[in-house]
C-alpha cells in the first residue's frame, strides 16, 4: 500500500498525471470507494485490498473526469483488460492514461504505455475463480425448467435502475438500446419481458469484449450474479473463436469476424 | 387518540389469519440469505422481524415500479381510451421500520399536491401500515439527522415496538389502526405500563436537516461542494430505485398490434437521459449537477414547496451505492462548510 | 397520418383458387391506416396496375401494398407503376400471396388467415417506409492497372482503345511479364515475344496509357468511381528523359556476373540493366544491391560513358499519387521454388531445372540462344525426362489445386526438344493430361504421335546422380506398376503456379480478399468472375488462379469491358438499400461512438471515419460513416451496432419491428 | 376435420435472407410442396442484418417456435454475412440455453435458393416438434402478458 502511495506522490510530483485515480477508505471497513487524488498528500488516504473492486476504467468515459487531464489509474487484471478493450474500440488514445498494476503481494508496476500493459498482462493468470466457476457449473447442471425459474426469479427482482450498465467499462454507449424508442427495443417498465430482454440485451452486447471485472453485479443493488451470463458468454466465445477480449489493442471482435470452419453442428 | 396496547408474538399468527380473513394482503420483509425485501405473506414465521434494513424500499405498495395509467385501443380507425381500473386491493404493510413508515407522506405530498393521482390515492387509501421500531441500526441510519428516529411513531398506523423477546408493545395511532386493533380484538393485551425507548437502537444525530435546508440555496454555487464529491458519483439510478421517497417517473407507452398501454415507471434524476430534451439540449451536462438536483430536491426544494423532507434518513441509497457515495456523510460535510 | 392502398390480386386461379382474395381484401380495409383495399384477378396487368395509379392519384395514397406474388418476381413492375403515379417507388411493398402462401397451402380458412397476416404485416412496415432515392456517384475516368505483363497489358490496351486513361503499375524494370520469358507457346508454337512485343510497344506509345515501370501500388483508398491511388516510383539511377537507351553504360559495367532474373538464373546480367533486350521502357535501372558504387563509394565508369549525362545516383524513390475510378489488379503468378522435393535433387543437380528455365534454354534471346544445352556442361542432353505436376495436385506434399498449364507446356517442352534435338528421347512423367481447350488435345496428340515423346504415366520418387547421368526412379503405372529408370541427361520439373510472394500483402493494402492458396477471390465464381467484393476493383489473369495466355487475355478484356461499362457514365447510379449511420441535434451530434467494430464486420470496406469538429477546427468526436458507394445492403452492421446507430434503408429497424409486432 | 380443432398450432416465426431461403421458399412455392401454413416469413437482405434482439422479440409476441435460415456457408450473396450470423447464434444459443430459454424452440437452417423441398420438410418438421413441446408459456409475454383489450380482428 505504501508502494502504491509513493508512487502516485512521484507522478504528481513529477507532473506526469494532474490526478491519481484510485481507492479511499469506505463507509464500513469492508467498503472502498474510488478517489482522485490531486496532491502529494492526498496520496496517504489511497488503500489497497480486496474490496477495491469497482473497475476504474469506467471513469474514463465521464467528461468531468477527462477534463482533470491525465491520470494514472489504479489497476487490477481486469482494470488493465479494459484499458486495452477500450483501446482496441477506439475509446482510449495510448498515452491518455498510466496504469499502476498493483500484483497480489502489493508490488506496484507502472504501465505508462498500451504497449507495457499488453506485455504485463499477457504473463498474468488467466480464467475465472474458483467460486463463479463453481456457481456457473450450478446453474448450468440444473434441468430446463429449473434453470428457467432461477432466471425468472433472479431477473425478476431486477428495477431497471442500470447501475450494472454505469458500472461497466465497456458500457459506453452515448445512448443504450435500452434508450432507443423507435423502436423500443426493450420495455422501459421492468416487467418479465422487459428485465430478460435487457439482461440478455446487455449480456450479448458485451459478448467478446467482456473483462471479467464483476463491476456489474457487484453494482446491483439486488444482487443479481449478472456477470454469470458475461461469464458464459466470454467462455463460448473463448472456446469457439478463441476470443480473448482485453489483451491486445488489436481490433478483433469476435463477432465482427469469422472463420469458414466456425462450429455450426445446431445448424441443419 | 394513541392507545397503547400489548402484542404476544403468539398472537401474530392469528392476526395474520384475521387480517387476511377480512380480506387484506400482508406485505411483510421475508430474508433470503443476506438479502430482505418486501413480499406478500400469509403467516409470521416468513416474516423477517431482526433485520436492519431491506434493499428496496416499501414504496412499491402504493408507487410500483411500473404501473399503466390507461390503455388504448384501435377500434376500426377510431382509438379507444381507458382507465384501467386501480390496483388496490386492501393491504396490510407489516413490520415496516419508522423510516419507511415516515416516507409515505413523502409520497402523497408529491402525488397528491394537485391533481388527484388515482393510481397512487387508491392504493394508498387501502394501506394500513404496521411499523417496527427499530432495535438495531447500522452505520448507514441517520434518521436521527431528518427528524425521524428508531422509535417515531410518524406514519405508522399502529407501531410495535419489541418489549424483550416474546412481546411487543402495539401503539395505536390512527383510525386505520384501530380498525386492525377492532379486528385484532382479544389479542391485543392490556397495557402494563412498559417504556419502549430502553428497546430503541440508538442513531446519534449527524447533522439537522432544517438547518442543512435552509443553508443550501446558498451552496448551490460553491465551487467545491458538489463537484469533489460527484466526480466518483458513476450516475446509475440505484440511490433513486431503492429509496422510499424518490418518486420521479417516465411515462411511456407500451403496444402490441394494435392496443397498448400507457405506464408510468421508476426514473431517476441521477441518470444522464432524465432532462434530455428533444433539442438535444441538456441542463444538467454533468454528474455533480444531477447529484446537486437530488440533494437539493430532497433537502431545499421539497421542504419549502411541499413542506415535507425528502429524506427518511433510511441509508438505503448509501448502502446500494457501487462507489459508496454516502448521503448522510455529504450531508453533513454542507452541513458544516462555511457559507 | 398514413394512407395505405391494398391491393389482393387473384393471379388468376393461382391466389384465387386457395385464398380467399376478396376477404382478404375486405379484412385489410378494415386495418388502420388503410384507405383504399381492392381484389383483382390479375394486378400485374395494365388494367391492374392502372387500378393502383388510379388510386394512387384520387386517394393520395402514402404507401401501397400489393399482395399477388413474391417480390423477387414482380417488386419491380409494381413499384415502377408507383413511380409513374408519382408515389416513391420504396413506398410500395409486397405481401408475397402466391410462393409463400397459396401455391403451398390447402384450401382452409387458415390460409386465407395467413394471407391476411401476411398482408397486414406489410401495411405496418409500409407505414413506416420512407421514400428512398437512387445513390449517385461520381466516376474518375482513370483505370489504374497493376501488373504489366499479358493481363495488364491486353486490359490497359482496351481500356485505353475506349477512349480512357490508364495508369499502367509494372512492378519490374520493363512489362511483358512472364509471357516475354516464353520461348514459343501453345498450341501453335508461336513465338511468345513476336506477339507480344509490338502490344508491349503499343502501351509505351499509347496517348492514353501512362506507364510506370520499375514501381509498386503504396497504398490505395477510396471507393468505386473515386480511389486515390499512390504509387512509389523506385530510384532507377537514371533520368528516364535524359537516357536515350544507347547501352554504353551497361556494355562498360564492371559488374557482370549477376544472375538474370529474366533468364531465371541461367545467365547473367551487369548491375545496370535492362531486363531483356526488348524491354519497354528500354532504359536501364541500377541494381544498388550488386552496384559496387553503392557497395565501395567507387566506380562510377557508367557516369563517364554515359553520352548525355542520364545518371543520377543519388535519386530517391518517389511517391506519385493519381486519382482514379477503377481498379485492375493483373500481377499475375510466380513458379513455385521446388524446394520441397528433396528427392528430386533440385538445387542440388544443376541439371535439374524448372519449366520456366526451360522456356529460357529454348528462347531465342535467351542464355543458349534457342540451343537447348544443359546448365551442369553446355552439352546437348540426349535423354530428357519431363515431371508434370511438381508440386500440383499433390496435397499431403505440395498444392491442392491443378496449376492447369503444365500438361500443355510440358507437351510443347517436349516438342520444342525434339524438334531441335531430333535424335534426342523425351520422356514425360505424369498423372493425367488435361488438355481441355481448342487444339490442345490436338497439340497433345501431336507430341505423342509424331514427334513420339514417351508418356509415362506414374510418379517419379527419386532422382540421383551416377556416372555423369541423372537416374530418374519412377513407376508406370500403366503397366502394372512396373517401376521404370531412366538416365537422363536433364530433368525439367513442372513446378506449380502459386500467387506472388506479396500477392497477401497487395491484398490487404488494397482491402480486396484472397483465398487460402493467396489467389485474389473474385466476387461471384460464375457469375462475376472478373469483380472483386470492393466495388469498382477488377481482376485479370493469373493472380486469380491458375491460366494459361489465352483464358488470360479474355479475362483481361473482360475486366477491361467492366471498367469501359463503368465509366461509360457520368455518375454511378444504385439502389438506395444501403446502411446509414444517424445524424443528431448537438451535442451529440449522432448515437455512434466510435467503435468501430463496424468496420471490420463490413464485407465491403464501407465504414469509413468522420471527425466532427467545432468551429475552430478541434475534433469533438469520430464517427461512423457508410460511403454510400460501396454499401452493398447486406446489413451486418446494422445487426452488430449495439446503440442501434447504423440502420439499413429499406429495411429499418423501425420497419423489421413493426411488422414483428403486426404478427 | 374435428381433430384438428383440438390440435394446438403452433405460431412459428421465421427470419430469411432475401437471396437463399426466401428465394427457396419461393421455389417451394413454384413447385407446389405443401406445408403447415403456421409459418411467417420474415425477410431481411442477409442473415447478417438478423440481430438476436428480433428472435427475442418473436417470442415476446407470442411466438412458439423461431426459424432462422439463410444460404449456406460460403454461398452469401454479401460474401460473409451468414458467417458473421453464425458467430452471433453461437453466442446466443449458449446464453439462451444457460437463462432457461428452451433452444428446442430455437431453429437453424441453411436453405439455398434450390432447397424448396427442404423448406418445406424444415417448416413441417419444426412445426411437428413445437406441437409436441405445447405453447411457449414460460417465456415472458409483451405488455407483460396482459390480456387484449377488444382488439381489431
């Protein structure tokens, strides 16, 4: 955690970022809330442990935000996965932003380039943890019927309030489809029909470019698991397409591209 | 017209049992592991009576997320309008806490201030509402700060307070209340002189919501005030959709082939779309305008045109908060910044 | 408000006898929006089309739907009958009665329900169609033609002949290509460069032809009718206006043993060179690579030779960008290096040697000139055996595919040997003779038959060398597998045809699309084999596939043809089911954000950037645009764009939903 | 035909490319191949203009079956867009069949501009299976279900 404030006083120091964008104590001591830290000593109040979870990179789409100038971001894997994302969807020039990876024993690493987070990120452990994949194995095993039920139920209690859509990097869209009225894609009414097509609307517009941050259910005031369909949707297009969205800056969406022997056995 | 009476958690099954055979529906907090929320029940024991606070608020019982306003119809090449007839069978909301309790005059100075709201009114008038004080808060209360408090008895039809572990002491506030207290008859004991505070949870006030009312127009310029505290603010809707007192809704219509139907649904003045105008124009371009609107509206605005607070100092909203944007917290921080 | 036409049509029996047309008609007057709902026996008729115009005109109809037979059938005729009623020819839709519903269904009451489903579901989507315009674009008149060898050359000729400039791009030092290093060719063993020389002749003095040799394609951009073209001039060492092709600086080069590409290796060349002697342009070109003034900083004994002082050694490569409305991409083949065939000793045995090299000893101009020796010892070799499909048709080893010319310049091979060697033993290894096309049956037959080349048909599996002899192990296959040997003096392999070694690159500079074996893929294999998938790009010859000079010369004209239809108007004119991307009051200015995923998904490079500035010229955001020339409708786009900002005319989200909801 | 009253005929929805299946749907038609008149086309450019959010909103309508079908794999009258769809569906099978939508109900095609037969085997065959799974009740309805009032028929 020093390490982490140290280095944040030095960019601010040296001038190279006018802010450092990062964790602060929370209400409870299992919170943590984002902060900008504009002066040296600001720096003191930066923490970092595991309920710094809110992926940063969101904020960079927020024009109060840009307007600060350039900051340096603190970064978990997925925060780094969304830079690149962004990157590769035109939403982030290099340079804007320089990362501070913070790796599990606290050391920090300062990514001031694309290029460096590309390379760091491509040595770290890759795959979900343990207990989503063991939650996604549930859902998965359970019969149709079940399976069905448990989405109804879960979606049910959804209020439509988007916090999953604000809390996601990648969600940046300057009007959301959900938004769009002609037509109206998705009920504005939170109702059955209207809770599954927008989580399944949201779900497919982050298929193949999804970071795995968790951000989205991690934001809903329901406790909706969200990311679980995220979660499946980056498996298959993994294991079908080999898609590994937040890697490179490369543009290679999965689905704005294709291969003549794609699997199709469901197609008759 | 207070009386106070005794309640035997014993008794609580047969009252549900009367309740519902007069027709009414309980609308109780149920817990699913760490989450409790609202829901219809039929007996006690689904009922969660220790919790500290559900997710999302009670004013679903008279403002729903969605509910249709008329419906239309193509008849030939001639459109036929409806009203749809309310939705308001008699309801009992049980084991509210005082917040909530407190919220609903919230809620019918905002939809009863002109023009009568049938939607809302109906429902509102069939609702017979049973608070809970509280015996345990946490660090997210601060009804203490809006003038409420864990015991106040404002709202409630009847209120119960738990008196040690197998009583509670029923205050009977309102004609509404001694409606249920006729139905209740026998199992409502007799008085024995019991005080309800020593069961209370204790919420320090954390700063005087008059006070902060009055001061606010006078920070709506301050340069540092909202900017610093909006700027991690991510502008979900969340702190709207789970508080008991926001009641900003869209109206939108919804069709099929050739009928629809018009409903009014859960908004928020956080999300960046609710004053877009057709223009293109926008008033409030930035974050900290929106959070500055929901501050003000809640703390300057309600109080001086609808002569109620827009807050109940319930803590849902901090607590739902992604980025833990505390509302109590910067409450106070205005509370105490110089002028 | 909408006011809608509905018109059933019986199509005689066809509709009438399983629908029930009149109560189709009744049910969709009753729909709203619809003003006007009539039945008749045959609507494609003057009369019926008449009824349409009629209406059109008294009840000032918005839209109409005729509900008859499929719209691949007749859209057309009705939505010309609209135009000339003076409604928007994309304001009229049809509900498709007769493939879709009468012709497959029985005679129920559900299939006039379905008809009148079908029906309704078109009301609501003409309801929201709006009228639509053709899409005009202006053409640059310019062609610019990459690759100077037959290809390029028979397409920049007949775009020129039309009255059109060219811009002709040849890669090497002179054009003619790979058909200037043919000896004679087949079927009528015509000698290659005495019909190609004076066409090689006529593109350096075509008024209309502007020709750039020793130069390669920078980059290209743009759209059909308008791409922007640069092309980088390499430093010849030479002032081409100055330089009168006298000779003087080549006959003086010191540096003479370079191995010339142009006689694939078998001779040489000095470090100034022209290609060949009758190259186009005849003006030479340093070789920096092999120069010793480039290598040491002296020399320089051409500067002093030189009669008009042409050489400029310190020249640099220039860019020359030229605007232009079509493109043809002719840069033709490459033989493939036999590399892979260890076991034919090639590279090892100089005796070994391609067919291309053969071409070369066989050549008039070439290293022997005409005398067929071999490379190892000048001799003339008295046994040759002939490999066809070196590399072809041989998947677990070489290449899937069939190069298609082998079997015939193997024939001729063999041929030319035995008429210069007329005591020689030709042998030809091969898998099977495929000798479609006019007179090459004929001219097979002949190389059997008269000038008695021994077909063996079998593989060869190993070569090696003993006693000064090459022994060629191979099978007949004909004769029960008899395993067959032969010394030879000199082995010629049929290696295969393969694209040029940059032919991915070029494509992908140019945004065209290739195949897994790197040949250009044309847009339709059958019917527009001369197109690629980028509008307004064409392709000739044998950077295609594999063919031989005449398929390649009728490719060329074909694809010249395309390019003289094209510019044979002003204005491109097309079908306005094209993708838009919306426009919206400021700030926003459009839904798009940029994303840009659009663009790799379109299957035509139709996506292009717009900045959208300020008044002082900052950019505030970049968007997408659709250039409206190259869109060809398909909407993938439409379908992947998660804000709904791109939608596809025609076929709008508005409308695809409305008639969901009609369902 | 009494039985047939009692039958439930499923509404099935399909979503065509303009060049293949359409175009052998009408060749279906040329030929005289009956099939179940359950089925409504809807026809778009390419399967590439097809976005998930249309299957979704077929069976908010009431939809108890969806087909999809366009040319087959390098047939595309666009080159690619039935390649880039099939990624889409691939996609979105897996979340479907993981939120409980039954794919049963969910049909893929090819059907080039020649297949009319095979049209009309795919409708007829879909429409078999539909019948047997009943109507889609568990997927949630437009206007949340609600019932229509006195609609126009």
């Amino acid at each position: 955690m020093e390490a982490l404030r140290q280095r944040a006083r030095e960019l601010l120091a040296a001038g190279t970022v006018q802010a450092v964008l990062g964790y602060a104590a929370g209400s409870e001591p299992d919170r943590a809330r984002p902060c900008f830290v504009r002066t040296a000593a600001e720096a003191d109040g930066l923490i970092w442990n595991e309920h710094c979870r809110q992926n940063l990179a969101t904020y960079l789409q927020k024009p109060e935000v840009r307007a600060l100038g350039r900051l340096a971001l603190v970064a978990r894997r997925s925060t780094l996965r969304a830079l690149l994302q962004l990157a590769a969807e035109n939403q982030l020039a290099d340079g804007r932003v320089v990362a501070l990876f913070v790796a599990d024993d606290g050391a920090v690493t300062e990514l001031p380039t694309l290029a460096a987070i590309e390379e760091l990120v491509a040595r770290l452990p890759r795959g979900l943890s343990d207990a989503d994949r063991q939650e996604l194995d549930r859902i998965a095993a359970l019969p149709l019927g079940e399976r069905q039920a448990y989405w109804a139920g879960e979606f049910a209690r959804c209020i439509k309030c988007y916090a999953c859509r604000a809390a996601c990097p990648l969600c940046y869209c300057a009007r959301c489809i959900t938004e769009a009225n002609q037509p109206q894609w998705i009920p504005v009414s939170s109702d059955p029909l209207g809770n599954l097509e927008w989580n399944i609307a949201r779900a497919m517009h982050l298929a193949g470019r999804c970071v795995d941050c968790g951000s989205c259910s991690d934001a809903c005031p329901e406790g909706i698991r969200l990311d679980l369909l995220n979660h499946v949707l980056a498996e298959e297009a993994r294991t079908q397409f080999g898609a590994e969205p937040g890697y490179s800056v490369r543009k290679d969406y999965a689905l704005a591209s294709f291969k003549p022997d794609d699997k199709q056995e469901y197609i008759r | 017209m207070t009386e106070q009476r005794i309640l035997s958690r014993q008794n609580l099954g047969p009252l549900f049992e009367r309740l519902a055979a007069d027709g009414r529906r309980i609308l109780a907090p149920v817990r699913h592991g760490d989450r409790v929320g609202f829901e219809r029940v039929t007996r006690p024991d689904e009922v969660a009576l220790d919790y500290v606070q559900t997710r999302t608020s009670a004013k679903s019982a008279v403002f729903p997320p969605y509910e249709p306003l008329l419906q239309f119809a193509l008849q030939g090449k001639d459109v036929q309008v409806a009203e749809p007839a309310p939705d308001a069978a008699p309801t009992v909301l049980f084991g509210v806490h005082p917040c909530d309790a407190a919220s609903f005059a919230t809620l019918e100075a905002v939809f009863t201030w002109d023009t009568p709201d049938l939607p809302f009114e109906s429902k509102r008038a069939n609702l017979t509402i049973i608070g809970l004080s509280c015996t345990q808060g946490d660090a997210y209360c601060f009804c203490t700060s809006v003038g409420g408090g864990p015991g106040d008895p404002r709202g409630s039809d009847i209120l119960l307070t738990p008196i040690g572990a197998t009583h509670f002491l029923a205050e009977i506030l309102t004609e509404r209340g001694q409606a249920v207290a006729r139905l209740a008859g026998e199992l409502l004991e007799p008085h024995r002189g019991n005080g309800k505070d020593a069961a209370l949870a204790q919420i320090p006030p954390r700063f005087d919501a008059r006070q902060l009312g009055a001061k606010l127009p006078a920070l709506f310029n301050h340069p540092a005030a909202w900017q610093e505290q909006a700027l991690r603010c991510l502008g979900c809707g969340a702190c709207a959709f789970v508080c008991p007192t926001c009641s900003c809704f869209d109206i939108t219509d919804e069709r099929d082939r050739y009928h629809g139907v018009r409903l009014r649904c859960w908004d928020s003045c956080g999300l960046a779309l609710f004053t877009l105008h057709a223009s293109g124009h926008n008033p409030r371009t930035k974050q900290s305008e929106r959070w500055r609107q929901r501050v003000m509206h809640k703390f300057a605005y309600q109080p001086e045109r609808l002569g109620v607070l827009g807050c109940v100092g319930c803590g849902r909203c901090s607590r739902a908060c992604p980025v833990d944007m505390n509302l109590a917290q910067h409450a106070q921080q205005l509370a105490e910044t110089a002028v | 408000m909408p006011r809608i036409g509905v018109f059933i049509c019986h199509c005689g029996e066809n509709i009438g006898a399983t629908v029930d047309a009149a109560a189709v008609a009744k049910a969709a007057g009753e729909l709203p929006g619809v003003v006007h709902a009539v039945d008749y026996k045959y609507m494609c008729s003057d009369p019926g089309q008449n009824l349409i115009k009629e209406a059109i005109r008294e009840k000032k109809l918005t839209g109409v739907v005729v509900g008859a037979c499929s719209p691949r059938m007749h859209e057309p005729t009705f939505r010309r009958a609209c135009a000339e009623a003076g409604l928007n020819a994309f304001l009229c839709e049809m509900a498709n009665l007769r493939e879709h519903c009468s012709w497959v269904h029985e005679k129920l009451p559900e299939t006039t329900e379905k008809a009148i489903d079908l029906v309704r579901v078109m009301v609501e989507k003409v309801k929201r169609n709006r009228p639509l315009f053709p899409i005009n674009v202006p053409i640059t008149k310019t062609a610019l033609v990459l690759g100077g060898g037959i290809a390029g050359i028979q397409a920049a000729l007949d775009i020129a002949n039309a009255g059109h400039p060219v811009v002709l791009v040849e890669r090497e030092a002179s054009i003619g290509g790979h058909m200037a290093q043919l000896s004679e060719t087949f079927p009528t063993l015509d000698c290659s460069q005495c019909i190609l020389t004076p066409r090689m002749v006529e593109v350096a003095q075509h008024p209309n032809i502007r020709l750039y040799t020793y130069s390669e394609l920078e980059s290209l951009e743009g759209f059909i009718g308008n791409f922007k073209a640069v092309i980088r001039k390499k430093a010849r060492g030479i002032d081409e206006a100055t330089c009168t092709g006298c000779g003087a600086c080549i006959q003086k080069c010191p540096t003479k043993k370079i191995p010339s590409e142009f006689n694939a290796h078998l001779g040489h060349r000095t470090a100034i060179y022209v290609p060949f002697p009758q190259a186009v342009p005849n003006k030479p070109v340093i070789d920096r690579a092999h120069c010793t003034y480039y290598r040491t900083g002296k020399c320089k004994l051409c500067e002093r030779v030189c009669p008009t002082k042409a050489l400029r050694y310190d020249q640099e490569d220039l860019l020359v960008e030229v605007a232009v409305g079509a493109v043809v991409v002719a840069t033709g083949y490459e033989v493939k290096g036999t590399d892979f065939f260890p076991e034919y000793g090639y590279g090892r045995y100089k005796d070994v040697i391609t067919g291309l090299q053969f071409e070369r000893l066989a050549s008039a101009s070439g290293p022997t000139l005409g005398a067929i020796r071999r490379p190892s010892d000048g001799q003339v070799p008295e046994t040759v055996v002939f490999i066809a499909c070196a590399g072809s048709r041989d998947p677990a080893k070489g290449l899937h595919y069939c190069s298609k010319i082998c079997c015939m310049y193997t024939a001729k091979h063999a041929m030319l040997y035995k008429h210069k060697v007329h005591h020689g033993r030709p042998y030809v290894f091969y898998m099977d003779i495929r000798a479609g096309g006019k007179m090459y049956e004929e001219f097979v037959r002949r190389a059997i038959e008269e000038d008695q080349v021994s077909y063996i048909r079998g593989r060869v599996s190993r070569i090696y060398e003993k006693n000064g002899k090459l022994i060629v192990k191979g099978v007949d296959t004909l004769l029960n597998s008899r395993p067959v040997e032969i010394a030879a003096d000199l082995v010629v392999l049929a290696t295969a045809m393969v694209p040029q070694p940059d032919a991915e690159a070029l494509a992908q500079k140019m945004k065209i699309s290739y195949d897994g074996d790197r040949f250009l893929n044309e847009a339709h294999p059958k019917l527009r084999p001369v197109e690629m998938n980028t509008a307004g790009i064409f392709v000739a010859g044998a950077c295609q596939a594999p063919k031989d000079i005449p398929e390649t010369v009728a490719q060329a004209s074909g694809a010249a043809s395309k390019v003289i239809g094209l510019f044979s108007k002003d204005e491109l004119s097309r079908e306005p089911v094209v993708a838009v991307v919306n426009r919206t009051a400021p700030p926003l200015f459009s839904t798009c954000v940029g994303c840009f995923l659009c663009e790799t998904a379109c299957p035509y490079q139709a996506i292009e950037r717009e900045e959208i500035k300020d008044r002082n010229g900052n950019v505030l955001k970049t968007v997408a645009r659709v250039n409206q020339g190259v869109c060809q409708g398909c909407g993938t786009c439409v379908a992947l764009c998660r804000s709904k900002s791109i939608d596809l005319q025609g076929f709008t989200n508005e409308q695809v939903f409305a008639e969901l909801v009609a369902l | 035909m009494e039985f047939a009253v009692s039958a439930f005929e499923p509404k099935l929805v399909a979503f065509v490319c303009n060049w293949c299946t359409y175009a052998g749907a009408d060749l279906t038609g040329t030929s005289r191949i009956k099939y179940a008149p359950n089925v409504r086309l809807i026809r778009l450019p390419c399967t590439g203009r097809i976005d998930f959010m249309l299957l979704l909103q077929a069976f908010g309508k009431g939809a108890d079956g969806v087909i999809v079908s366009g040319c087959h794999p390098g047939d595309c009258h666009y080159t690619a867009g039935n390649f880039h769809a099939r990624r889409r569906w691939t996609l979105f099978r897996r979340l479907l069949d993981f939120v409980g939508v039954d794919l049963r109900r969910v049909h893929f095609a090819w059907v080039s501009a020649a297949e009319g037969a095979k049209w009309a085997e795919l409708v007829n065959d879909v429409k078999t299976k539909i019948q047997a799974l009943g109507p889609y009740d568990a997927f949630p309805k437009r206007l949340d279900g609600r019932p229509q009032p006195a609609e126009v028929a």
